[in-house]
C-alpha cells in the first residue's frame, strides 16, 4: 500500500506520518481536526477492500473494542469510509505514544519477576472486562500490548476478537492464517476455534517469554511451531531459570496446559490467582487493585456559598428586593427590539471571532509553523520540504540503527505534526546503518598483543582454542572466530586459535611388510610418502626394504617418508614358447620384463613359434630382448 502522509480523510482526519504496517491494515498518527488532538487512523489496503468478508472483520473490530470501556484496552472512537479523496476504509483509535511489549522483549530480555508480574497483571484485567462481556480476542501477542510513554498499558487490535456482541466467528482457515502462531492454542490450531481459555494459553505463553526471555517453541517455520504446540507441552519455567517460584511455574504450566479444560477458564481467575502469588512475593504490597497503572484523583467537590442564618421577615425582605431587581430587568428587555436585541448578538460574535481569530494567526498557535513528516527520507529530502516553511534551524544526530539504512531519517523533534516557532530548531536523527564492526587480521602475534587488538573495538575476548601447525611457532596466534574480515555486532564474542607448534607423530616400521599397506597407514597419519621401487634377490616383490626416517620414531606431521619398496628378482628364465602362436608366445614374453622380436617366414595363416634365441631356460635380466621366429 502506498503512503498516505498528508492525506485528508472524511474531511477530519490530516495524516502525519505511517507508523506501522501489518497484512490487512496500515497506521497512522493524525490530527483530528475538529477537536484539535492526535489521534491513530488505521487504514484498510486496498486491494483487501474489495472483499466483503474483510471489510465485515474490520467493522467487527470497531465494534468489539467500543464495546469495551476499559483503561488497559484501546480506545475506539470512529469508523468509517472516506468518501472524498483517497477511497479508504478506516478506522480511528486513541494515539498510544510509546512502544510494544514485543520491543521491550527484544531490549531487555527476560524480565525480573516482580516487573513481570506487574505487566501482566493488567493485561489481564483488560482481557478479564473483555470475557465478562463475552468477547474473545484471539490474537493476544507482544505486538498487540502497547506500553505508553506514562506507563499506561493497552491491549489493541481485537480485530480477530468474537463475541455475542460483534456477531459470528471467523473460520478456522482465517484464524489461522491471521493469528500468530507462536501464541496459538492447540484447539485454534487443530480446529480453528477458540474462547476465553485461548486467549489464557495466550498470555501463559506471553508470561513465559517475559519470564525466561524466549519463546518456549523454535522452529523454521510457522508449520513447525504450530505442530510443536499441538503435540508438545510447554517447558517447566523452572527448567530454564531457577529462582522462578514453584507456584508460579505451576500456575502458568496450568494456563499452557494442552488440554484447554485444565487452564483457568478465564482472564478473571488467572488474574486472580496471579494475584495470590504476587501477595505471598510481597506480603507488604497493598493488596487494593487498581485497574490503571496511575492512581486516580478523585474529583473535588465545588465549593458552597455558604448562608448566614437570617430571621424569617428579613430572609422574607431579602427575596422580594430580588425579584424586584428580575422585573426591572424584563422590562428593559421588552422596551428594546428583537432585530436590535438579533443584531448586537451577531456583532458580539463576529468580534469575538474575529478578536480570537486575530490573536491565534498572530500571536497564538496558528502563527506556529507545522513540521512536516520526513520520516523515511533523506536529509536532502528534509532540506527539500523545510525550506519553503522557512525552517532553516535544522540539526543532525547520528546514531546506529538495525532497521534503517545509512543516511535514512528515523525520527524528527517535534516529529511530524507538531508545531514550532519561527526560527526554532529540528532536530533529525539520522540512521547511521546497523552497528558493525570487522574483525581485522591477528595472524602472527602474541595472545596478549591479539587481546590488546580487540579490546580496541566494543568487542568481548572469548576463549583461546589451540591447534597444531607447521608453519606459525607456539604459542602464536593463526587466527580467530568469527575470521578475519567478518563484519559483527557490538559485543560479539572472538575467540583466537593459537598455535602448539607443530604435531611430532610416531612413524611405525614397515620393513618387511606390504608396500601398498604402508603407503596407506602412513598417508592416513598425515605424512607425504612417496615409494621407490628397486630389484632385490632376496625380498619379495610388493615388501618393503626399507623406509627413511627408520621406524620407530618421531617426525612431524606432514613431513615426507621414503619406502623402497621391492619390484623381485633382476633375473628372469627365458621360458618355453615353441609350437605356441605369435601372440600368445609375444605376451608370454613381455609378461616377463622381455623386450620380443618377431621373424616371420612361410605364407601359413596361422604362425607359430619354430625358434627362439636365446634358448630355453637361459638366465637373463629384465629388459633384454628375445627373439622369435614364427611360420
């Protein structure tokens, strides 16, 4: 959906800047207008207008949270379709300024238990004001719980909610496509239906993510994790922090129980026996509930005019001195006209107007200049659409951002919407991209060098972890996790390898043994073997010699190792081919190292061997040559 910054809706409702963006809707902070105040418009995209059923579910919405009067729920205070402009559906919300319990979650980690426990209780008296009335959330997450800039907690988006009072339920398809199925119970996930004891299973999970600082089911994907909710039952608390109060592990082991007829039936009695366990925490605490996170002034009285007691004739004396002084008044109302009496009215308005209008263009809030939203932009973006309001006073404020790339606008002050007098600083926060920092080389130094080098950037020293090497000497450093060149974040853990020299490992003997086996033992333990073949009288062929360095001894790993391995006998019998046919006598030949030499004669097809020199049985080495005539 594109921005709609600046927009007007329904002739009320001017469009400062998106805040958020979910799959059904957009949020904006605007102004109302008619009222002079800030206010949240969340806006249908388009494409889901067209569809009956979705825009049905957005009205549900509105209707389920203005049925709420409750100070942890969000505010409804309008609804309906822009009929100029821009085509929208939407809907109006009281502005929470702060941020989500799922952005606390992500800084803080796990929660001390009494800040927990101070959280969820009034997420659950709002939830207990929404089951009294027979309203259902559905979809109790961290994003859905805001937490104002005063402490105020509120539950918002009781889009998916389902009640009496709103009409039918969705169909389990929807529930689970819309819902997020970390927080989902089994029965929403197997049969797609739910009711109070769904929104308890909800909050458990919730109070156990705060507890122990993460989710109690990971996976790759969201089919997983719903799988894993359905057949697996949640984690003791206890098994992941100790100091967790036995009867707190039970009561949200309880709340989170698979089998929805085990949990508290509602958010009223889970409240209430979270309330019995934050007593026996703080005996001290005073145990009088109060829905709000601020204590409420109770209104003063207006003050009285007080009689002073009169005698009966003189009290008599004093009304009828009154209602003298009324009639005189009626007559000289009578003895003017009406069109006069008409026409001094309309010029005390105009003055009136006119003298209000005068001071609020000159001296009051309208001659304040309206910063625009640049949110998202550029700083030359920002230059762009401040110079024709003359604003000129701009700062910058760098800072690193997760989110936002380099050069990106992540907020203004005043943000968009707020109003400054001429002159008047804006200050922009600039994203500077997210926070990194690159692992540079540490090959060739000395731990305490190495250690100096990182703790030059927001980098912790890990462990040292220690490996053989051939070529850097002991005790130096060959590198580190994560490697050299790494881009990490602020605080990442290096560890250094640090050299134990090289490995020496025990050569055994092989003398007398298989070549082959040697050859392959040997390269096996990391050396580089390499095999000389030589005759020997005495040494069958394939068996090894000898072997340099000896056996039995220690070399480094890697280091090379000669096998003279033996090829047999120098000397070869010239054997017995007569009658044989060419081919068979030449292989017999050359099968013994000889080198064969082939004289024919006759004109037969078929030849044989008729004479061989040197003659059968002559003693001589590899390699010579014989010679054969075949006809």
């Amino acid at each position: 959906m594109s921005d709609l910054s600046g927009e007007f809706i329904d002739s009320r409702y001017q469009l400062i800047r998106k805040v958020a963006n979910g799959g059904m809707a957009s949020i904006y902070e605007a102004i109302d207008t008619r009222l002079d105040r800030k206010v949240a418009v969340k806006i249908m995209h388009p494409h889901l207008a067209q569809d009956d059923l979705y825009v049905t579910r957005f009205i549900r919405e509105a209707k389920a949270a203005a049925a709420l009067s409750h100070p942890n729920i969000v505010a409804v205070q309008d609804q309906g379709w822009n009929q100029n402009g821009v085509p929208a559906v939407f809907l109006v919300m009281e502005l929470i300024e702060g941020s989500t319990l799922r952005e606390y979650l992500n800084e803080r980690g796990r929660f001390e238990i009494k800040d927990a426990l101070n959280y969820l209780t009034p997420i659950l008296s709002a939830l207990s004001a929404a089951h009294s009335i027979g309203i259902v959330h559905r979809d109790v997450k961290p994003e859905n719980i805001l937490i104002s800039n005063e402490g105020r907690i509120k539950i918002a988006d009781f889009g998916l909610a389902r009640g009496e009072v709103i009409g039918s339920t969705m169909t389990a398809e929807s529930s689970l496509i819309l819902g997020s199925v970390s927080y989902l119970s089994p029965e929403q996930v197997q049969r797609g239906i739910a009711d109070a004891r769904s929104d308890v299973y909800a909050v458990g999970i919730i109070a156990f993510e705060m507890l122990t600082g993460e989710k109690p089911f990971l996976g790759d994907t969201p089919i997983q994790i719903a799988y894993m909710h359905v057949n697996e039952d949640i984690p003791s608390l206890r098994s992941r922090r100790k100091e967790i109060p036995q009867a707190l592990d039970e009561l949200i082991s309880r709340a989170t129980n698979r089998d929805p007829d085990l949990r508290p039936r509602n958010a009223g009695i889970f409240l209430k026996d979270l309330e019995v366990i934050a007593m026996s925490l703080d005996p001290k605490k005073n145990q009088m509930r109060l829905d709000l996170d601020l204590p409420v002034e109770p209104i003063r009285e207006q003050s009285r005019t007080k009689v002073k007691p009169a005698t009966i004739p003189e009290a008599i004396a004093e009304i009828k001195e009154t209602t003298k002084q009324i009639r005189r008044r009626d007559e000289k109302k009578h003895q003017t006209s009406k069109r006069v009496q008409r026409n001094r009215k309309i010029a005390l308005i105009l003055a009136i107007a006119l003298g209000v209008g005068g001071w609020y263009a000159l001296v009051g809030p309208g001659s304040r200049i309206v910063v625009p939203s640049v949110v998202g932009g550029t700083y030359d973006d920002a230059v762009s659409a401040f110079t024709p309001l003359g604003i000129t006073n701009i700062a910058v404020v760098e800072r690193f951002d997760e989110e936002n790339t380099s050069g990106t606008i992540i907020k203004s002050i005043p943000p968009g919407g707020g109003r400054i007098e001429t002159g008047e600083k804006v200050t922009l926060v600039i994203s500077k991209g997210a926070e990194r920092y690159t692992i540079t080389s540490l090959v060739g130094l000395t731990l305490k060098a190495a250690a100096a080098s990182i703790s030059k950037s927001p980098l912790r020293l890990g462990k040292n972890i220690e490996v053989f090497n051939n070529t850097i000497p002991k005790g130096y450093v060959i590198g580190s996790k994560p490697k050299v060149g790494s881009k990490v974040k602020r605080n990442t853990v290096v560890n250094i390898i640090v050299s134990k020299g090289v490995e020496t490992i025990l050569i055994p003997s092989y003398v007398g043994m298989s070549g082959e086996q040697a050859l392959n033992e040997l390269t096996e333990l990391g050396f580089d073997v390499e095999s000389i073949y030589t005759f020997s009288e005495n040494i069958l062929a394939g068996t090894v010699i000898s072997q340099n360095p000896l056996g039995n001894s220690q070399a480094p790993k890697g280091s090379p190792i000669t096998l003279n391995v033996s090829k047999g006998t120098e000397f070869v019998f010239v054997p017995n081919v007569f009658s044989l046919d060419e081919a068979t006598a030449v292989r017999m030949l050359k099968d013994l190292d000889l080198e064969v030499i082939v004289k024919k004669i006759g004109v037969r097809a078929t030849k044989r061997t008729t004479n061989i020199s040197p003659k059968v049985g002559t003693k001589v080495k590899r390699g010579s040559t014989v010679t054969i005539t075949v006809g």
